[in-house]
C-alpha cells in the first residue's frame, strides 16, 4: 500500500479506540456488579449472550486499534530521541492490553457456556475474575499515561502542559488498582470505575488528535542506498 501515511493515520487509531470502545459499553449494556447473585450473573451472560458477544467483539477491535495508537505513539518518542520513554510505553502497553484481552476472555466464557452449565459458585467466581483483573490493569495503563506524556512533552512533540495533563490522568487511573471494596462506590464496578474509564479516554482523544495535526502530512521517502561499482 505505497503512498498511505502509516505513521499519520495509525496517530488517529486513537479516535478510533475511544469511538469503539464507547460503542461496545453502549452495546453491553449494564453488566452484573462484583457482587451480584449467580441468578444476575446468568441472566445477564446467558440471556443476553448474543449481545455480549457482539459487545465482546467490538471491543476487540477497539484494543486493536488501541494497539496501532500504542505503536503510534512509540515512534513518535523514537523519532524526538527518547528512547526510553519509547520502550517503556510499548512494554506497559503490551501489558494493558494483554490483561484486557485476558478479562474480556472471561466474559467470552460466561457467555459462550460457563453461565449456562456452571454452578452459582463457578459463575459468581468467573463475574468476579472478570472485574480484579480489570482492577489490576490500572496500574500498566497508569504507568503507560504517566510516562508517555512525560516523554511526548520531553521530546517536544506535545506541548508542556500535556504532560501535567497525562500525570493527572494517570493519577485518576492508578487509584482505581484500590477499588477492592466488595459493594459500593469503591468497589471493582462501582462509580469510581467510570472515572477511570472517562479519564482514560479523554486522554486517548486529546493525544490521537494532537499527534495527528502534528504528524507530517506526507510520509517520508526512505533514502535509496547508491550500488557500489564492480
């Protein structure tokens, strides 16, 4: 595919993540909470499983997308000479996104069988799983907004302010890793919960689309290495 901008349209995957990942919560719909009976979990997962798993799959794409913004925002970091932040980003990313991956299979599970043949223990048990390891997420993508934005601002790509912008996002989100009550405000799927997210994506927006405006509107010609005479 000569001639598309990579690098300029995988900076706008980030817009793409938050439109995604916004339409798979609306889709989903109001999940069963961290201490919901087995009688919600399975009326929920089972009941409705044909619109979870459409949910599920937009999702999927939305992390796919979240991806190419996470690759994005690494070459831009490369490219401005820090190196460091670069590496450290794609490693928290990566973790983000694999313990993502890992709750979203769990809810695949409760849909596809375990709702339906599991007793009230396995299911209430995988409702649970779902949402600690959402919990325990926070953290890699706390640490993944705090040091992007710090080198994006660093490496003057993003102005200065960005990078007090990302700490305070990566504050909001760090502090959801506590959400360990078992009911209320401050549990796994209580009010905290939509802090974190609208933090989160808040932050992809504003740097998807302050990457791409300050993205190079052609794409670089790679330099062509002269033959040497025989």
């Amino acid at each position: 595919m000569t001639g598309f901008n990579w690098e300029r349209w995988s900076r706008a995957a980030g817009i793409g993540f938050v439109v995604a990942y916004v339409a798979s919560f609306i889709v989903l719909g109001d999940p069963p909470k961290v201490n919901a009976s087995a009688d919600d979990v399975v009326s929920f997962f089972d009941g409705d499983r044909s619109r979870v798993l459409t949910a599920l799959v937009i999702f999927s794409i939305a992390f796919v997308l979240l991806i190419f913004f996470i690759a994005a925002i690494a070459d831009a970091l490369r490219e401005a000479g820090q190196n460091w932040f670069a590496a450290t980003t794609l490693a928290a990313g990566t973790a983000f996104v694999t313990l993502q991956a890992a709750g979203g299979a769990v809810v695949g599970g409760l849909s596809l069988n375990v709702a339906r043949i599991g007793d009230a223990g396995v299911v209430t048990s995988f409702n649970v799983l779902a949402s600690s390891i959402d919990v325990l997420a926070a953290f890699p993508l706390a640490f993944m907004l705090f040091v992007s934005s710090v080198g994006l601002a660093r490496g003057r790509v993003l102005p200065g302010w960005f990078a007090w912008f990302g700490v305070l996002a990566a504050v909001i989100v760090l502090l959801h890793g506590t959400n360990w009550s078992r009911s209320g405000f401050w549990s796994a799927t209580g009010g905290y919960l939509w802090l974190t997210v609208g933090a989160g994506l808040i932050w992809a927006l504003v740097a998807s689309v302050m990457l791409f405006r300050a993205a190079p509107s052609t794409e670089a010609v790679p330099k062509t290495v002269a033959a040497r005479p025989t």
